[in-house]
C-alpha cells in the first residue's frame, strides 16, 4: 500500500504534469497561425517567368510570386550546394562556418550551432523534411539521409524514385557521371514515379495531417531538380521545343579581359568546353524541361496548402541554393562570381497581407531569411547572426547593408544596387573586375581598369574590403567552430552508363 508521503508526491507530479502538458498545449494553439512551408529546389536559376523569362513555363511559381514578395536580387553567399546550404540553414558566411566545400557533415564544422528549423523545433513546433535539405551528393546519395543534420528534424523522408533507377539509361559528357557533369534524360511515366514527385506526395500528406491535427509545423520540402541529371517525363520536354531553344554566346573576347582566376572559373571543366550546338540545346532543353516539373510538384504542394486550409495561416518560402550558368560566359553549372552562379529566386508569401517593408529591388542574401522566418513567427534568435530581417524598416538597417556579399575559394563579390566589384586574392593581388549592370547587364566588360570608372572603383573597392573584413568576424551565435572539418569520400553512382553519347 503507498504511504501517505508517497501518495502526496505522486498527486503533485501528476498536477504537474498535466500543467505542463497544457501548456504544451496552450503554446501549440498560441502557435496555430504561424506554420512554415520552406521550398528548397536544387541548382536553380531565375529562368522563371516571374523573374522575366519569356521562355520559361513555370505558373505555379509565378502564382506564387504574384500572391506574395518576389526579391528580384537576392544572392546566395557561395556558389556551390553544400556552403550555401549550410549557410542559410545557419544564418551564417562560409567564413564564418568555415563550411566551403561540399559533403563536411554540419556538426563536424559547428556542433554548438542552432539551425532554423531546430530553432523552431526548440518552439514547440512539429519539424519534418521531405527531401534534400542539407547537402546530399546528387544523385548519388537519393534515397539516403545525404549529409544531414538529425538535430534539425522530427522526422525526415528520403524518397527515391525511377530517375535514379534509371541512371544507366541517362546520357553524360562524362560516361558514368551525373552529378558534378552534364547528363540528361527525357524519361516517361508520372510524375509520382519520380523522386521530386514523391516529395510532393510525401509533403502533401504531411500537410493533410498537420491540418487534422491542428499542429504547429515547419515543413521544409527539398527538391532534387534541375539539378543534374536534367530527368524529368516527356511531357516537360514537349514544353521547351528545340526550335525554340536559343544558346547563349561564348564571349571569348570578354574572357581575356577576366583576371586569371575567373577565367579559370568559367574555364575549369574540360568536358564541359565548346560543346556542339546541337548538345547544348538539349542540355538546356533538359534543363528548363526540369524546372518546369519541380514547378509542378510546387504547385502540387500549395494546392494542397489551400485545400487543407492551411493558407491562411502559414508562411511560404521559396528560394534555390544558387545560380546556375547555361552557356553564359561559355559556362555550365555554378561555381563562379557572374550574375549567373550568385543570384537566385527567393519568394515569400505569408498568407495574409505581407509584412515587409523591404524594398524587394535591393540586394538581399539568403543569410537574410534566418532572421526573417524568426521574426515572423514571433520567435527570438541569436541577435549576432550577420542577416537582417526583411520586416524592418529600411532606415534601420541600411548601414548594415552595402549590397549582397558572395564569396568563392580566393575571390569575393559584392553586388550592390547598380554594380557588382569583385576581388581576387588577398588585396586585389590577383585581379578585380568591376560591373555596371546599367549598361552591362550579362557582365562583359570590366571597368576595374577604367580611368573615367576610378573614383567609383575605389570606393566600391573599399566597401567590398570593409564588407568582407566584417564578415569574417565569428558571431556568439556560431559556438565553436572547425575550420579543420574533413569532406566526407564522394559517393559512386548506382550503377554505370552503357550508353552516355552526345545527339
């Protein structure tokens, strides 16, 4: 029989507990208007129609932009999935993470780090990912948990579907490689065959369930195209005819007036080099193809958004981890300091009448979105993260903003309003290039050597210094940090090509 003290304890533990228990409660119902729905899509440029491609078909984003706040410059902070993603899902610069190759496990680089999504995990909200989030090698990791971060997540999926079944059937530059070359494929089926068509699936039940069970939820949907292999069904390809796909000029002049390294950036793969015109309409073809399936499976999920009610009641974020070059400057792929490779599609849409104040024609970065997202949903952060929050007023925040930084192994980039400068090593020792995007608006001629351009270029010159000497400062927010943090072994592809040709 339990003693009279005993007896006591347990009827006070048990008081407490229910107490507890409501207001658990009481904070999810508190919670109940400010959900998240984050987008992720991987290697995506800004040829959507929202962003004024006229040969883009993508109206489910371009519904989206027109429902909310479409950011017409924002930029990543490094031109390659794995920094950039660990960026924004931390609030923080490579320089500041020390996160600047692909495949370095999060907490090997930043154990004490707080994620976005953990942060509202640590909120009483449900946390789910559907798809790639953190970097996962594609698509050699589909299917798996990549590089993931299990902190950030009360539940992950990790979908596969018939694109990498299929990768011994997809054409490459470089027999046997997709991810990190140019490989396509114009496939058949469903679209819930398919790896970025069941995130959808996945995502949209998520919601379904969410919605009947009145929780609180941040909801990140990570899809894995255009990356490449540019896979996506037939019916995406009869959007883009080949007829109509134009290839952009290879600029040789303009390459011999780039510094050393950027001409080896836009230079760096050979396989990627003077590709016949007739391939390099197919890649583009696969291309735009694969960005109008992803737009699909978007719209797929803010159908579902609606129809469960949840619209109202939740902010949706859509953005795309970098630029992407198809031809420009006789580039493929990412991993430069042009327009191409640093700017990037970010769209908000909160449901009710939008709260920024932003003006959503400057500079923003993608470090912005952290302080952003918290805000919004009335959630404290760490105060030193570097990004500003996109609801306060311009006039508070326009000294901490010159313009939208991007770095990349030895340079850095600065894109203000109407320029961009970039460095090339320590003090400019191996070359500067200087843009201005009101006459030069595809980067072609440098004006750093320009004496009619020289009082503009010192002082850009001198923000960009100032800038990126600020940036490099650790914030409390960070912890520890190790900048020795080893890349993981790439992974190899399921199984080998037998048949990767060019048309």
């Amino acid at each position: 029989m339990m003693d009279f003290s005993r007896k006591r304890n347990f009827v006070w533990l048990a008081v407490l507990l229910f107490c507890v228990g409501c207001t658990a409660a009481k904070d999810r119902h508190s919670l109940k208007g400010k959900n998240v729905l984050f987008i992720v899509a991987d290697d995506l440029n800004c040829s959507l129609g929202c962003y004024g491609d006229p040969n883009a078909v993508t109206p489910h984003l371009d519904n989206l932009a027109e429902s909310g706040v479409r950011f017409e410059q924002a930029h990543c902070q490094y031109p390659l999935c794995g920094p950039s993603r660990t960026s924004f899902l931390t609030g923080l610069y490579p320089g500041q993470s020390g996160v600047r190759d692909n495949r370095v496990l999060l907490r090997d680089a930043l154990p004490e780090v707080t994620t976005l999504p953990q942060l509202f995990r640590q909120h009483g909200y449900d946390v789910v990912r559907v798809g790639k989030l953190f970097h996962y090698d594609n698509p050699g990791e589909i299917g798996t948990s990549g590089q993931d971060d299990n902190p950030s997540w009360d539940e992950t999926y990790n979908p596969v579907g018939r694109d990498k079944r299929e990768e011994h059937r997809i054409h490459s530059l470089v027999e046997g490689k997709f991810g990190g070359t140019l490989s396509w494929l114009e496939s058949f089926g469903d679209d819930e065959e398919y790896t970025d068509g069941k995130v959808a699936q996945i995502a949209s039940r998520k919601l379904e369930e969410f919605a009947q069970e009145a929780r609180p939820f941040f909801l990140a949907v990570g899809f894995f195209r255009p990356h490449t292999p540019f896979v996506a069904p037939s019916k995406y390809f009869d959007l883009h005819p080949l007829s109509e796909i134009q290839v952009p000029n290879k600029e040789e002049e303009a390459l011999e007036r780039l510094p050393l390294p950027a001409q080896k950036s836009v230079r760096s793969r050979p396989s990627q080099l003077n590709v016949p015109l007739d391939t390099a309409k197919a890649l583009i073809q696969a291309y735009r193809a694969s960005v109008s399936f992803v737009d699909a499976q978007v719209g797929r999920v803010l159908e579902t958004l609606e129809k469960t009610g949840l619209g109202d009641n939740t902010m949706v974020i859509f953005l795309s981890d970098h630029g992407y070059h198809l031809g420009e400057h006789g580039h493929w792929q990412k991993q430069t300091l042009f327009e191409d490779a640093t700017r990037v599609p970010l769209i908000f849409c909160s449901g009710d009448e939008h709260p920024f104040v932003w003006n959503s024609d400057r500079p923003v970065e993608l470090v912005d979105i952290y302080p952003t997202v918290a805000a919004w949903a009335g959630i404290s952060h760490d105060p030193s993260l570097p990004g500003i929050a996109l609801f306060e007023q311009p006039d508070s925040v326009v000294n901490r903003r010159a313009g939208a930084y991007t770095t990349w192994r030895k340079g850095v980039s600065l894109r203000t309003e109407n320029h961009r400068i970039t460095r090339w090593g320590q003090s400019g020792s191996l070359g500067w290039e200087l843009y201005d995007h009101r006459t030069d608006s595809l980067e072609l001629f440098s004006a750093a050597t320009n004496r009619e351009m020289a009082s503009l270029f010192d002082s850009l010159s001198q923000l960009l210094n100032h800038v990126d000497s600020v940036n490099q400062v650790v914030p409390m927010a960070a912890g520890h940090v190790n900048y020795n943090a080893e890349p993981l072994p790439r992974t190899k592809p399921l199984v080998k090509a037998t048949n990767a040709h060019w048309p």
